[in-house]
C-alpha cells in the first residue's frame, strides 16, 4: 500500500535503507593547534550539501566547510584576524559579522551552520558568553572561546535550481525513502486506507506501544496527554 518511513526500516534493520558507507569518508573538525593552514584543495563531498576544504596546519590534515570566496592555495588564520576564512574565537569577532561552522563547547571541532549557504549573526556579547541568532531567528549564547569560521558556507545556490521535470522530483523523493506524491489518508476510499472514506473524521489512535520495537515506534511516542483539552 505504502513505503515504510525512513524510521521504521532503520529500526527493524532491513536491508530496505542502507547507508552510503563510501560517501562519509571525510571528518569535519578544526585542529588543536593555533597558526596558519593553507587550502590544498576544494573537495566536491557527496555526503555534504557544501563544498569541502581540504587543509594542512603543521602537517595536520583536516577538512571544513569551504566558505565564499576561498580558493586553493590560500592561507586561513587561526587566530584573531577575522578576514573572511579565517577561524577566530567569538569573543574576538565583531558584532554583527556572519560566521558559520560555531563549536558548541572549545575545541570540539565545529556543531552549528555547516549546510550550504548558511550562515548566523553575532548579535551581542555578555558576561555570560556570546549571543549568536540563527536563520530561525533563534538566538543561542555560546562560550567566549568557541570558535567559528568568518563567512558564509559556499553552495547557497543549491536549491535554486528548478526541478523542470516530475520525473527528477520523482527519483530524487524515491532515493530518500519518502513516499510521493502524499496523498492524506482521509481522503481515500475506505478499501484502500484504515483511516478511508469520510465518515467520522476520526481516524485510528496514531499513539505507538510503550513495548513496540524501534520499526514500530513511530508517531507520537508515550506522550504526556491526549484528547481535547478540557479548560
């Protein structure tokens, strides 16, 4: 009738979803040391929506987003230049300039703003760490010694790219394992879905077991109430 979701084949352990093993073979992270890494080359990573740096700091290679404007052979600075590229702390970037690839704690290697095109504001530094606001227009407080790339990640253009055909749109959902087009259940014919035909609008309880196993552990999981809420 269906496909199973993304979750329900990774948690019976079919063979239906399996990884690209060979597309993840580049670790993203900043190195330890302090000083200054040249770009060797831009790698085209099938596992990442951007672009990859390849870099070399005391004979320590490492790979990054690569950002706008960033070419091989440049020199990147890790420390407190803040020229577009380089890798600075936050307590040393100015307000308001756009950074990505932001350390959750020093020298974790990278966690925030890693995807295509994306980028957060520096919008003000406290006592308490510095306060950084993403697309979502949610701001988070980070460590004075969190460091981040000055700069946007390069590849913003991805998505601009029009699908032109239903077929590319077809093959592109088919390879990530989502069913469409989706059709809502309601609105088929009975014989055809448990929640068919329009009679009732009350479709079946969508709440999983408390002792389901992980294929079947989908929906709302154990939630804290359900029903209308009664004020």
């Amino acid at each position: 009738m269906a496909k199973r979701i993304t979750q329900q084949s990774r948690g019976k352990g079919s063979f239906t979803y399996r990884v690209r093993k060979r597309a993840f073979i580049y670790r993203i992270g900043y190195p330890q040391a302090q000083g200054e890494a040249k770009v060797l080359k831009l790698i085209n990573s099938a596992a990442h929506t951007a672009p990859l740096a390849k870099m070399m700091l005391n004979r320590e290679v490492f790979f990054v987003p690569a950002v706008l404007g960033i070419v091989e052979g440049q020199n990147v600075s890790f420390g407190i230049d803040t020229t577009q590229g380089n890798v600075v702390q936050l307590q040393n970037i100015p307000v308001g300039t756009r950074i990505s690839n932001i350390e959750a704690q020093p020298f974790d290697g990278g966690k925030f703003m890693r995807t295509a095109g994306s980028s957060a504001v520096i919008t003000r530094k406290t006592n308490n760490g510095v306060i950084v606001i993403f697309p979502s227009k949610k701001e988070k407080v980070f460590g004075n010694g969190c460091r981040a790339t000055v700069g946007i990640v390069a590849g913003s253009g991805r998505k601009e790219k029009p699908f032109v055909k239903a077929g590319a749109k077809f093959h592109l959902m088919k390879a990530r394992g989502k069913l469409w087009p989706r059709t809502s259940a309601i609105k088929m014919n009975a014989i055809d879905h448990p929640f068919g035909s329009g009679r009732g609008k009350r479709p079946k309880s969508k709440i999983a077991k408390r002792n389901a196993p992980p294929g079947a552990r989908v929906g709302h999981i154990r939630p804290a109430r359900t029903g209308r809420s009664k004020r």
